[in-house]
C-alpha cells in the first residue's frame, strides 16, 4: 500500500502572506511610566504656566531673539533687543535698520557681527518668500539664516503654540545627567524625550526641564537640598534623598532672569 502524502510543515514559502509582529523596541529612560507621570506632575504643581524667558512681541521678533541667544544668556539678549524691537519689530523694519546700525544695538552680545548677518538674511528671506509672516513649520523655519532645530522648536512652541522639544543646554544635560532620556546628540535626546514625557504635560516640557536645570539642577553644581524631585531621582551625582517641599513657585519675572 502507498503512503499517504504528508503535508508540508516547512518553512512558509516567501509568497506566503505571514505577518511577523516586533515588539517595539524599547524606549531608553531610567524611569517607569508611573514615575516620569510623577515628575512631571510636580513640574506642574511647581510652575503651572512655565514661560520661556527671552523677551518678544510677535512670531518675528520671537525668531530674532531665540537666534541671537546662541551662546548668549536671556538677560543678555533682552537687555539689547528692548530697544531694538521698539524700532524693529519687523522684517522689513529690520530691513530699513540695516546691518551697521543692528549692529551698534546687540553688540553687547557675543558674536553679534555674524549674528546681525544672520538677522538680515532672514529677515530678507521672510520678505522675500514668505510675505513678510514667520512660517509655522519646522522645515521652513529651518531654511531661515541662523536658525537651527532648537531655534525651529523655540519658536514652533512660544510662538504658535505647538507642543515641542527644543533641547538646549540644561536640557541636555538634564537629559542625561538624570538618566531621564540619555543621548549622545541634542537630536538624539529631543527624540527620545518626545517619547518618555507623557502626552499630556509634553506641550509646557521643555520649560519646565529648561528652567529646572537653570536654577535647581545647575550645571556645576546640583542644588539637591531645593529638587521637588530628589527621592524620584536616579543620578549618581545626587546628594539628597529628600524632596523639597512642593509649592508654586512666585510668578516668573520675565527679562530679569539670572543665568
């Protein structure tokens, strides 16, 4: 009697329509999901409408300043723009300032001939490609002279309201001194906070990690004895386990900011 024939149990043929499911890969952060909830919940409760600290009046004037703090303090940059933007709050303004004459306003700033430069290009470019307006997305703003991905993000979240990560100094820092999303690059670190701040604090994020790292988890030297976050905290560098007492802070006093 002939044997019956067997089915195949081989490997499916590469036509063969098998969908194989990945898990998604991991999000690198040292922190649970209940615990970044809790940080931020207490970002929250310490500044409930954290604001940036650079002075301006409108979308244009936002650009200008965000550009000119490159290497910058915002006490500095606010204390040369106010009298600019009196007489430049514009892109065709700053046109009829000229460079020479932007120049003798932000020279107190650090590289403040290449910045003026910059100023003037981009305020060309607005003119000339964008009637006069800010452009409200980030490859656009990005084509702007002296504007880069944090720039782009500055202005994308003070200026219309989208909700960004704009990775500066003290966040970076932050980033990877606290373990909360570590990297290699700003990019890396911008990336990698989107996906461990949860959604719905990620829009006022950036300030609060900003102005944390400014004035509580300083780059020299961490005031741990003054962090709502100390018990939570997975730095090696920390030296207090106790939180300090959580309460809303004094209105922020914009333009005076100590760097």
């Amino acid at each position: 009697m002939a044997n019956p024939k067997l089915k195949s149990v081989g490997k499916p043929s590469q036509n063969s329509n098998v969908i194989v499911r990945r898990k998604p890969a991991a999000v690198k952060t040292a922190y649970s999901l209940s615990e970044r909830e809790e940080i931020f919940r207490r970002f929250s409760i310490q500044r409930p409408e954290p604001r940036g600290e650079l002075e301006h009046t409108n979308p244009f004037t936002l650009v200008v300043a965000v550009a000119l703090s490159a290497q910058a303090t915002d006490a500095g940059v606010n204390k040369a723009t106010r009298a600019l933007f009196k007489v430049a709050d514009t892109p065709q303004k700053m046109l009829d300032l000229g460079e020479e004459r932007l120049r003798e306003y932000i020279r107190t700033i650090g590289l403040y001939r290449n910045k003026a430069k910059n100023v003037i290009a981009l305020s060309q470019m607005l003119v000339d490609e964008f009637g006069g307006k800010v452009p409200e997305t980030r490859e656009e703003l990005v084509r702007l002279p002296g504007v880069g991905r944090k720039t782009a993000n500055v202005v994308l979240s003070m200026g219309f309201g989208q909700a960004t990560m704009a990775v500066d100094t003290h966040i970076f820092r932050i980033a990877n001194r606290i373990r909360l999303a570590p990297g290699k690059t700003p990019d890396e670190v911008e990336e990698r906070l989107m996906k461990v701040v949860p959604k719905h604090y990620l829009y006022h994020a950036h300030h609060w990690l900003i102005l944390h790292g400014r004035y509580t988890c300083k780059a020299r030297r961490p005031e741990c004895e003054r962090c709502v976050i100390a018990d939570i905290c997975k730095s090696p560098e920390k030296s207090s386990d106790i939180p300090a007492p959580l309460v809303q802070l004094p209105p922020q006093v914009i333009g005076e900011a100590v760097e």
